[in-house]
C-alpha cells in the first residue's frame, strides 16, 4: 500500500508514520529526514541539499525525485510505503506516479493532515526530536530534567534548526505556495481524504485507521501494536476482513 502524508509542518505527519508504519508492518520514508542525515554526514547530497533545509526552501525536484527513487527501489518498499513529507510540488507528484508506474504500483490513498496555521506554529516552536529514534515531543519548557533524554529510547532530544520562527514562517509559506495545490491534484484524482490533525495522536491515528478500512486498504484483524481500540472502532472480530492492496 503506498500513503502519501500529506499537511504543513508541523501537522503531524512524521508522527503518524511512525504509528502507522509499526501498525501496518510498512517503511516509513520521510525526506526531511533522509535529507537532514545527509546532512549530518555531510555527503554530496548533504552539501547540496543544506542551504535549502537551512533557509526553509523545498530542494530542487530533480535531486528530491532522484532520492525518492532510491528508496522505492529498496525490497523493503515493494509491499509499500508511507511517504512523509514526498511529494511537496506538483512537478514531484507526477515524478512520483511515474516511479510507481515502473514499479507496477500506484497511490492507494492521500491523507491530508488538516491543523489550524496557530497551533501549527505553537507546535514547531515547542517540538523536540529524539536523536536516536525520531520520537517527536511538545515541550513548553524545554526537556524536563537534567539528561533531556528520551522517554521511549534514552536518546538525546535536540531542537531542529529550521524551527526558529523566521524558518517556521518561511517553511509555512512555501507549504501554501507550493504544496497545498496538490490538494487538489488528489482530490480531482479522487485520492484525497481529509483528516482532522487537530486532535490527540491516538484520535488521529484511529481517523486514519477507519480511512484506510473504508477504502479496504488494511485488515483490521492484521493491525499490530494499537491499544485495540483501533481495532474495535474498526469493527474488529465482527467485521469480514478486508484483502489488503497495493
Ligand atoms: P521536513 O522534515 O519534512 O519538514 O523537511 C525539512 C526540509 O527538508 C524542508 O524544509 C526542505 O528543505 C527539505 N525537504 C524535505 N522534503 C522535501 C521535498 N519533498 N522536496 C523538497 N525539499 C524537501
């Protein structure tokens, strides 16, 4: 099943892939983060794609596409793959389509994570990042305690520099200018569902769920690892299990 995560910064979608992908048994590939590990170990896609994550700015489509391709390529992605952050422009979208053409598969569904631009900018303002396992936390004061560790894994927890607000107002634009029409790209190709981004992960993460179940991408009898209530508010036991595509 191929997802595309669609929403601004700070909608929520690195969350919810990473819920979904231990839910759904399927990579979780995001290209912020691919991109800030280049980054990190300053290789040539590193250098190249710096200046742009440092000002906010989308890295060109060529390069972005090229490393979408690696990824999807990979054994691991062939049942699918939950693209967070992939594709941002219209000229990616259509890149995207041809790679799975190629590949024999296609978009199953787009979820466009919906959250109010305040909230938006309260969360990027609050949010730290473990190191080690990418757990995203809403810290009003900074980390708690001496260690500012992770909960779930003891890694750092670290502040991503195009958090600051001026690179938080230029990243929200250039959603709006570049991104949001491929709302209506995918809705016209009758992709899209929205989903309220606006309420607790859980709560999202179940919205998402049900959409998958009523487009019978997933089989509620297969989910792994959800509080189970998921799995009832899908109709658990008593509901035929879905075949699942893609
Ligand atoms: P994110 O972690 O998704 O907020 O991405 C962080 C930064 O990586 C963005 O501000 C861009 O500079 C770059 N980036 C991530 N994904 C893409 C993409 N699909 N196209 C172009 N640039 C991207």
């Amino acid at each position: 099943m191929f997802v595309v995560l669609l929403g601004p910064p700070g909608a929520g979608k690195g969350t919810q892939a990473q819920a979904l992908s231990k839910q759904l048994g399927i990579p979780h590939v995001a290209t912020g983060d691919l991109f800030r590990e280049a980054v990190a170990n300053q290789t040539r896609l590193g250098r190249l794609a710096q200046p742009y994550l440092e000002r906010g700015e989308l890295v060109p489509d060529e390069i972005t596409i090229g490393l979408v391709r690696e990824q999807l390529e990979r054994s691991a992605s062939r049942r699918g793959v939950l693209l967070d952050g992939f594709p941002r422009t219209v000229e990616q979208a259509r890149g995207l389509s041809a790679l799975l053409t190629e590949l024999g598969k296609r978009v199953n569904i787009v979820l466009r994570l919906s959250v109010p631009s305040d909230e938006l900018v309260r969360r990027l303002s609050q949010r730290w990042t473990c190191r080690q396992c990418g757990a995203v936390y809403q810290l009003r004061a900074g980390p708690p305690d001496a260690a500012g560790t992770c909960g779930a894994c003891r890694g750092e927890l670290y502040q991503r520099t195009d958090d600051t607000p001026e690179v938080v107002r230029r990243r929200l634009q250039v959603y709006f200018e570049r991104t949001d029409p491929l709302v209506s790209f995918y809705r016209q190709a009758g992709f899209l569902v929205d989903i309220n981004g606006d309420q607790e992960v859980n709560a999202v993460t179940d919205e998402i769920l049900r959409a998958l179940n009523q487009r019978r991408l997933v089989n509620p009898m297969t989910l792994d690892g959800h509080s189970g209530s998921a799995k009832r508010s899908l109709g658990g036991a008593a509901r035929k299990p879905a075949t699942p595509r893609g």
